[in-house]
C-alpha cells in the first residue's frame, strides 16, 4: 500500500511537471497600416498563445499608454483552457480604435491582458502607430508632339502634372492651374481624397516665336489657397542659331582659328619667295 501511494504521488508529480506552468504570450499587437493621418482610428491585430491550462479563464484584455488606461479592448473574455491539450490560441482584430492619432510622430502603446479573478497581470506586447503630416507634393513632365524632345515654334507640347497626396486626414476640392504668359488658366478640378492617392492631368500648348519658356502649375483648394506650386522651363526653337546670329567678329575668329593660321602661313611664305628673286 505504501508503494502504491509512493508510485502515485510520482505518478502525480511528473504528470504535473508535465502539465506545465499555465502561460499566456501575445505573439502578435500590432497596427494594420504602417502609418495614419491625424485623427484616424486604428485597427490593431492581436494573437494571444495560452499553454498547459488546465480550466478556463476570464481575461480582460486592455489598452493603455505609458501611463493611463485608454480603453479596455475585450471585457470579461471567456477563454477556454481544458480542450486541446491545455493550448489555445485567440486572434482578433480590433477596429476603429480611437484616440490614438491626435498628434504626430511615433507613439507607444501597451496591450495588457489581466486575469479578473486574481487581478493579476498574465501578459503585455508593445507597439508603435506613426502619425504623420499631411503630405501633397506635384511634379511635371512634357513631350513635344515629334517626341524628339526638341520644341520647334508652333509645335505642340503636352505638359503631364502629377498630384500625389498622404496622410490627408479629409477629402478636399482642390483646382490645377497654369500660368504661361503672364496668363493664369483653369487645368482642372483635383479631388484629394482622405488617406492616400494621386491623380494626373494634362496640357497642351505652343509658342510663336524661339526662347525660353516657363510655364508654372498651382494647386489650390476651395478657398483659392496655394496648396503647392512647380514649374518647368522649356527651350522653343534652336538656341545655338539665336546665339550664333548675333556673334562677334572675335567669337567668329576664335571659331576658325586654325583657316586664319594656315591662311597666315600661305602668304608668309608667297612674301619670302618674291622677296629671294
């Protein structure tokens, strides 16, 4: 009897070593965007791993900064502990959290899970939301209707805007405006939508005479305020006529220096041989 009491109390203790210490790891907290405008929500994806459970538990599962409690994430929440060898795994993602993107930067949070009969802390994981500006930027191209990317007068250049926007945290109705000439003219109208996007539009135009020309684009929103500017500089016509046609009798010496010498040279020597005779 004696043994037998002996074989189960070793029975009983490996059985229990066996069993574990019950363990509660989150595996994954972290925002499904890599980054918001201010004021959005936040969706957080959550995967907490439980080990060697033996019954099951209530768990509240809480957000917090590095100080307070912002908001509590699951409340109460019955996990099941006795099934599946003692091992279970919940996933979950919380939507439209709020609160967390009032200012820019990196901010910390902490999900914490809690055990409500005990009060105890069983896990907690850290992660980062970046909170960025608001971001519009505009860029050019153009092609001339030959496509040589040499603009003769009167031949059509087409001008190619790119509007490209992040972290706009609302839709706005912006205008795309060219000013050539001196003359500020309606591209079109712009739709910059919340979160991220672009959009592209185009122009066309010519010029009568050879030079230098800059024609400049403005984005602006409702209210008719400069939201961003860029220009491009173009070359209509041959430069190198323009200039030759206006050169100097030095530049045109310097241009056929080596005609000038040899012609030197020839009559250098026609004077030489009249002078011998």
């Amino acid at each position: 009897m004696l043994v037998l009491l002996m074989l189960t109390a070793v029975l009983g203790g490996a059985m229990a070593f066996a069993a574990g210490t019950p363990t509660f790891t989150i595996k994954k907290a972290q925002p499904t965007e890599a980054g918001y405008y201010i004021g959005a929500d936040v969706d957080i994806a959550f995967e907490l791993k439980m080990q060697y459970l033996s019954q099951n538990y209530t768990l509240d599962i809480e957000l917090w900064n590095s100080t307070d409690k912002i908001t509590t994430l699951d409340d109460n929440k019955v996990l099941p502990g006795a099934g599946n060898g003692g091992n279970y795994t919940y996933e979950t993602t919380y939507q439209n959290v709020a609160d967390l993107t009032d200012e820019t930067g990196t901010h910390t949070y902490t999900i914490k899970v809690i055990d409500t009969s005990s009060g105890l802390l069983v896990a907690s994981k850290s992660f980062s939301v970046l909170v960025a500006e608001e971001s519009i930027s505009l860029s050019v191209s153009w092609s001339d209707a030959s496509q040589d990317r040499q603009i003769d007068v009167a031949e059509s250049v087409t001008f190619t805007v790119y509007t490209t926007w992040t972290f706009v945290n609302e839709s706005k109705s912006c205008s795309l405006y060219v000013t050539s000439g001196g003359q500020e003219t309606l591209v079109d109208a712009v739709s910059i939508t919340a979160g991220s996007g672009s959009a592209t539009d185009t122009w066309s135009t010519s010029w009568a005479s050879a030079g230098t020309q800059t024609v400049t684009f403005t984005l602006k929103d409702a209210d008719g305020e400069t939201l961003k500017t860029v220009s491009a500089t173009v070359q209509v016509g041959q430069a190198e006529e323009s200039a030759s046609s206006g050169a100097s009798w030095t530049d045109l010496l310097m241009q056929n220096i080596y005609v000038v010498l040899v012609i030197i040279a020839v009559v250098a020597i026609v004077v030489v041989y009249y002078m011998r005779k």
